[in-house]
C-alpha cells in the first residue's frame, strides 16, 4: 500500500543504495566549490601528515645520529630543522581554518537546500498527503534528518578524503622506502579496518537502541506532563510510574553496555599496533645493524605504523555513519518525491501557469455557479463519504448545510475549494469542470474559513492581509470593521500589532475565527466558503459572527456549516444531510413549517439554549 504513514523501522537497510545518496548528492551541486576546495585542504593535510615524521627523520640520521663521523655533524642544521618545521606547522593549521570554514559553509548551506526543497514541495501537497502522514513526521525530516544528512555530507566527506588520501601516500611513501618494513606495516591495516568496522557497528548499534528508548522516555515524558491532569483525575499515575521506571532502567542497562563495547574497542587496537611495532623493531632493529637502513628510517616506521589508525578508525565510522544515514536518506528522498494526488494538468498549466507563477490575464473571471454532478467521494481510508451527490448553486445564492457530525459537511466543502478532488463525478464552476481551470484560478477567487481556524505566527495585521497581499493598512482594518473584528482588536494591548502565533493563544476561537473573516472579505471572493467552529463562543461573540457572516454573504455564492442554527435563519437554502445525502431542503421558514428533521434540531437548539440561559 502507498501509504506515508512510516515508522523509524521501515527504513532500516544494510546495504549502501546509491540511487538515494545520488539524489541527495545532487543538491551539493551548487556547493561544487567548496566541496572541492575542502577536499583539496584534505589533500594538503594528509601530505603534511606523512611529512612531519620525515623531517625528523632527516634530523636524527642528519644531526642527532652518534654514529656520525666527527667533522659532519652540523648541528647549525638544527635551525634549518626548525624552520621547517615551523613551515610545515603554518601550512597545517592554515588547511584546518580553511577546511573548517568550507565545510561549515557545506554543512549550512546544504541544510538549508535540502530544507528549502521540502519545503516547496510541501507546498505543492495538497490535503490528502495530510491525512496520510504524521506532522510529527513532517517535522522530523524536516529537522534531525537533514541536519544529520548535512552533517554526514560535509564533515564525514572530509574526514573521509582525508583518512583516504593519508592511508594512500602513507603507503607510497612507505613502499618507496623500504619495501620489507612497508609490507609488515601494511599487513595490520585489512586487521585494523576489520576490527574497527566490528566495533562500530555494535557500537552504532548500541547508542541507536539507546535512543530509541530515548525518545521513547520523552514521549513519555510529554503523555506523563501534557496528561497530568487526566492522569491525576482517572488515578494512574502509579501506572505511568512504572512504565516510566522501566524505560529508564532499560536505558541504564543499553548504556552500560555501549559504554563496555568502546571501552574495549582501543585496548584491542592498541593492542595490534603494538604487535606490529614490534615487528617493526625486530626487523628493522636487524637492519639498522646491518646498516641497510638508518636509525631514522626505524623511527620513521613505527611512527607510521601508529598513524593508520586514525584514517581506518576514521573510514570505519564514516562507512557506519553513511549506513545509519542512509535511512534518513530515504525518508528525505520520499518526501521530495512523493507525487501530489491532486495537480492541474499539463494544459491546464500551460494555460494558466503554475501554482507559484501564475498567468492572471489568462483567468476568467469566476461567476460562480457551482454545480456537483454525481459525484462520489471516499478519503484515503475509510468508506464513501458521498455516493451519486447531486446539488446546483446559482451564483450569488447562499446554502448552510446543517447535520449531525460526521454528515459530511465538511468533506462537500473541501471538495468545493478542491482540497480533495471527487472520486468519480464532476464539479463545475460556471459550468465547467473545475478540473479544466487551474487551482490558482479557483482559489484566486475562492474565501474561505476552515472549522479550525488557523492563524499563522505574526501580527493580527499580517494575517488578515493574507487575504490580499496588495492591501494597506486602512484596507486591512476596514475589512476588519466589516465583520466586527475592529473593537476586540484595538482592545487588545498592542492593538492591530498584537501577536497571533506561538504566543497568540489568548486569542479565543471566535476571536481567531472573526479575524478569518476579516482575512477572507479583505480578498473579495466570488465563492465564499465558512466552515463554523464547533466549539462554544460566547454570545456576544456569536452575535459578532453572526452579523459579520450577513455582511459577508452579499453579492457572493456562499456555503455555511452552521452549527449553531441561528446563523442560517437567513440562508437562501438550507440543506439537510445525513450520511452524506440531503434529506431535507429549503428556506428556514419551509422547514420550520415541515416539521421534518430541521424542525427537531432546531426546537432542540432553541431549548437547550434557553436552557442554558435559565441556568446562567
Ligand atoms: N481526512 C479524513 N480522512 C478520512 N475520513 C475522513 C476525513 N475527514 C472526514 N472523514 C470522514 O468522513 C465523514 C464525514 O466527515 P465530515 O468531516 O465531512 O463531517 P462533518 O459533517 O463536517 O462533521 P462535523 O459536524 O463534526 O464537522 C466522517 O465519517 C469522517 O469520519
Ligand atoms: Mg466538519
């Protein structure tokens, strides 16, 4: 089943797959240069490394050496010595600055692509990719993996070409000199790669299943604060205890155990380098006396011999750390190249230009008869929510749809603003079908308030303005007088200028729901699309919304989810559906007069209102 609904576990694989690093290689394109400059650094460093041992060897056989014959010891050479190395010191710490910045650049800059490419596409989706996939997902893709893919790709790069480049001119250099001592060098690096390649992955392998109880114990964490009042009012805090004690347990065992493996890890190394410098000793000790080679030379060797492992060290976690990347790889690339279900076709494109670029001349203008021809409608999951719906909407005609929940009131809207498309059937506008004009033409034309209302983090101000981009200051808050919005709003301490994100959440639903509204008269739409809070508003709130929705009707074909009856009182046409059919149709006054399903909801309304009013 296609379905985006993945867990950490499903992306797990062992071998390296190169058609997603491929994918996500290609956004280091632009960074082409630094990439190559940073490698370069690498290169320079890698040289310098073998190097420094060499320039001490040239002064222990040059100048330390006791065996020198009298007379050609210089020891004047010494400053030559120095200066050398000082040289060498200069070159190295300029290569790590330069490496440091370039990969830095790399890292951010990488992110940041990856981000923005998500991002967009993001964009492109359209509800139903919402339905089938967890925020939480969203998120997390959006954050740890490509920092972790950013991360892997500009430092374990380098690491890598350097760990590379210093094994290669390590043994070229070696092979040069002195073959016998190059080969038994040699022989303990395929041991010291398998030993490291072992421990890391039961190394990775251990610190990954600590930070699966990890995250585990932080959404325990956040059920056991976020549900403690629920906790507290149904007594289970005792259970909550235990489980949570049981996670912790579990991860002081999983640490102990990551801590024991990497305890042993470098004994063994150190271990194995010994045996080799040992051997190095013995037949090169042999040869130094023999006179084949010098003192130096022996010094040179068992100090390369120790300078393996860093790069095997170094290669064997990179290949770990490229395997566990791998999966956020994945889920990078299956993100970007998940295909939106609903999508302007090619000459609908052509036409009328695409979501971000639009061709406004091209537009019709929008009428706005709204027509559903037989259609039918299922989610993602679920069953058919709309079997052979039919309705026709003259232009400038206002319809409330009313029912019990889940009658599907908001699923004929959501099709009406083309957040989902009908399964079989079409709906036209101006009689044609919406599917032959491009969603920017419909939405350009399209108001809408959402059952939730959603505000985005800025001022009250920039919200509204959402509505038209173009709009000034004094259209913004004309608009908002037009729906009552301007006296709640100038109340507020800093007025037009108050913050409606993160930090907005004194602003009541209603409140939220008014500034929508306003966000929605402001774009002048031809369609006009609200989608009543269910939660209760106060009634003076109520009456504001109330007269703003009457304001707001004028002109314009309209379609209102009413709860509360006494919105729609007004309404041209007032549908009754039940399981995603129309059971009763008409004027409020026609209905009222019917004594059919209406009637009940709306004398049951009237009475638990006055109800209510009696209890107050
Ligand atoms: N995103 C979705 N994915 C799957 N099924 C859905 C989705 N949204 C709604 N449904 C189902 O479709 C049916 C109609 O839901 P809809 O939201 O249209 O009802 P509603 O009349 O707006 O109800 P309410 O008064 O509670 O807002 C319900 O059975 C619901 O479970
Ligand atoms: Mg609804």
């Amino acid at each position: 089943m296609d379905d985006h609904l993945y867990d950490e576990e499903n992306f797990t694989s062992n071998k390296i797959d190169w058609n997603v690093w491929k994918k996500i290689f290609s956004f280091m394109k632009p960074l082409k240069k630094q990439v190559l400059l940073s490698i370069f650094c690498m290169i320079v460093l890698a040289s310098t490394d073998v190097i420094y041992p060499y320039i001490s060897k040239f002064a222990i056989d040059g100048i330390i050496n006791p065996n020198l014959e009298a007379g050609t010891r210089d020891l004047s050479q010494l400053g030559y010595f120095i200066i050398l190395y000082v040289i060498f010191m200069v070159i190295q710490a300029t290569m790590v600055y330069l490496f440091i910045i370039f990969a830095g650049k790399v890292q951010t800059e990488l992110a940041f692509n990856i981000r923005q490419k998500a991002f967009t596409h993001l964009q492109e989706l359209p509800f139903s990719y919402y339905d089938r996939t967890r925020v939480g997902w969203i998120m997390a893709r959006m954050t740890s993996d490509s920092r972790n893919l950013s991360e892997i790709l500009s430092w374990g790069v380098i690491d890598f070409t350097w760990g590379l480049f210093l094994m290669v001119i390590l043994i070229i250099v070696m092979l040069i000199i002195n073959l016998k001592l190059a080969l038994i060098t040699i022989a303990i690096v395929p041991i010291l790669m398998l030993v490291s390649t072992y421990f890391r992955k039961f190394i990775l392998k251990a610190y990954r299943s600590i930070r699966k109880v990890n995250s585990k114990i932080t959404g325990a964490y956040n059920e056991g604060i976020t549900g403690a009042i629920t906790t507290k009012t149904l007594v289970l805090e005792n259970s909550n205890y235990d489980d949570f004690n049981l996670l912790t347990t579990d991860i002081r065992k999983q640490s102990i155990r990551a801590a024991m493996i990497q305890g042993l890890y470098f004994p063994s190394v150190i271990f194995l380098i010994s045996i080799a410098t040992a051997l190095i000793y013995y037949n090169g000790g042999n040869m130094v006396f023999n006179l084949s080679i010098s003192v130096g030379t022996l010094y040179l060797f068992t100090n390369y011999v120790w300078q393996f492992f860093d790069p095997v060290n170094n290669i064997a976690s990179i290949f770990a750390q490229f395997q566990q990347a791998q999966a956020s790889a994945e889920r990078i690339v299956s993100l970007i190249e998940s295909e939106p279900d609903i999508t302007d076709s090619e000459e609908v494109t052509e036409k009328y230009g695409s979501l971000f670029d639009y061709k406004l001349e091209n537009f019709e203008p929008l009428k706005g008869d709204v027509e559903f021809k037989n259609v039918t409608f299922k989610y993602h999951v679920g069953e058919k929510v709309l079997d052979n719906f039919n309705l026709s909407v003259k232009q400038g005609e206002s319809i409330a749809l009313v029912g019990h929940t889940g009658a599907g009131k908001s699923t004929i809207v959501n099709l009406i603003c083309r957040f989902y498309e009908p399964t079989t059937g079409v709906i036209t506008i101006d009689g044609v079908d919406y599917k032959n004009r491009s969603m920017s033409w419909l939405h350009s034309n399209l108001g809408y308030v959402l059952q939730s209302p959603h505000l985005f983090s800025g001022s009250v101000m920039e919200n509204i303005r959402y509505g038209k981009l173009t709009a000034t200051d004094e259209e913004v808050i004309e608009a908002a007088k037009q729906v009552e919005a301007h006296d709640f709003i100038i109340q507020f301490e800093k007025g037009y200028e108050t913050e409606c994100g993160e930090g907005g959440s004194r602003l009541s639903v209603g409140q939220k729901q008014l500034i929508s509204f306003a966000r929605a008269i402001l774009a002048n739409p031809r369609i006009l699309i609200l989608d009543e809070a269910t939660s209760s508003v106060d009634t003076e709130t109520e009456q504001l919304i109330q007269n703003a929705i009457n304001k707001l009707l004028k002109g314009r074909t309209s379609f209102i989810v009413a709860h509360r009856l006494s919105t729609i009182v007004h309404s041209d046409r007032i549908l009754v559906l039940e399981d995603g059919k129309v059971i009763e149709e008409g004027s409020h006054r026609d209905l009222i007069a019917k004594k059919g399903q209406y009637y009940d909801l709306y004398t049951n309304q009237y009475s638990e209102e006055m109800l209510e009013l009696s209890i107050q």
